[in-house]
C-alpha cells in the first residue's frame, strides 16, 4: 500500500492503472460544517497495486486521477457511490464512467437492500474489517502516517477485489448492460439532493 502525497507520484500510479480492466475506488471526505464535501483521501486499488491518495497534500494536482476517473477502458468499482460520484463530479463536471457499484450489484444478487460493505466481504470473501479508523478526521496535516495507513486498505484490500469479482459474476453483465443506468441514476442523485442529513464520517466503511 503506497501512500501518494504529490502529482508526479499520482501520475505514474494513475498511467500503470490506464490499462487495467478496472480499479477499486473508495473516498474519504468530510462534510459536517460545508454544503459540499471537503477531499481528504481517495484509495484506488488496481489489479497490481494500491494507494492512498491524500488529496489535501500541499501542491497536488488531481488532474491524473481524474483522467483516470474518465478512461473509457478501465471500470470504476464503487460500493454506495453516490456520495463519491459528487465529489468526483464536483471536481471535474462528469460522472466516473464506466461504472459499477457493488451495493446496487449486491441488490441484483440477493443481499437485500443497501447491504453494507461489511457484508459483502464478510459473505464473500469471508474476511474482516479492521473498523479503529473509522471516525477518523482526515483533515488535520498532524493525522498520523499509520492511520491514514489503517484507512487504505478499507477499498484496496484483497478481499474486496475477491468479493467484487464474485458478485459481479453473480449480476452476469451487469458493468455492461446496466452500467448506464447506474450513471443515469448517479446524476439524479446528484441533482439538488445534498443536504444537511447526508453527511457521512470520514470512512470508506458503509
């Protein structure tokens, strides 16, 4: 797990995922006191590796995430993604597209509705979360190295990556034939509907 503090590292790990089938993408973001959520963290997981994107390091530029975010041949695997696509929209004015979103795959396959994260790689790949950094507030420049660490791997692990794949293959072809209306239904979303109500803790747990 590498944790990526400037561009120049962002853009060689975003050009050695342009070619990968699909990348695991989780964000941390603060929203408590703004109408728009404050980026603090995005973790990015690719077949090969994973890192930890602190995206209020002084200086970055997240233009390579975001081209990543846009490449038309790499899938962007997401759990509950709304709040996430705000952000990524927010930043760039479009949707991550292609795009697959576990929680809704996990609907298709019979978890129910809004199945947590924690349940899926629970059922699936029959693994744990480590959940101490769940409240953790991602803002401070004095957040300790070890726990923005304990905070990667929530989308990067393994299990995840094994837990995905299942129930992608359970959903047969759903990144493919759903994955407009996942979008479509990501924009609505979008539209006028963050509120004081929607605030999320500073977690990539659901």
């Amino acid at each position: 797990m590498t944790v990526i503090t400037d561009t120049d590292a962002l853009a060689g790990f975003c050009d050695r995922q342009k070619d990968a089938s699909f990348i695991a993408v989780d964000t941390e973001f603060m929203r408590e006191r703004t109408y728009w959520p404050i980026l603090c963290l995005v973790q990015v997981a690719g077949p090969q590796e994973a890192a930890a994107i602190d995206a209020l390091a002084p200086g970055i530029n997240l233009a390579p995430l975001l081209a990543l975010m846009a490449n038309p041949d790499t899938l962007k695997v997401f759990h509950a993604s709304r709040q996430d696509i705000e952000i990524f929209f927010n930043l760039s004015g479009a949707v991550p597209a292609p795009l697959f979103d576990t929680q809704i795959a996990a609907m298709v396959c019979g978890f129910g509705d809004a199945a947590s994260y924690e349940t899926l790689v629970v059922k699936l790949a029959r693994a744990s979360l480590d959940k101490s950094s769940r409240f953790t507030d991602c803002q401070p420049r004095d957040v300790p190295q070890r726990s923005r660490r304990s905070m990667a791997p929530v989308s990067a692990a393994w299990p995840y990556r094994r837990a995905v794949l299942r129930c992608a293959a359970r959903a047969r072809g759903m990144a493919r034939d759903g994955g407009a209306a996942t979008q479509s239904a990501a924009r609505a979303n979008h539209a006028g509907r963050s509120s004081a109500r929607d605030r999320r803790p500073c977690s990539a747990l659901h």
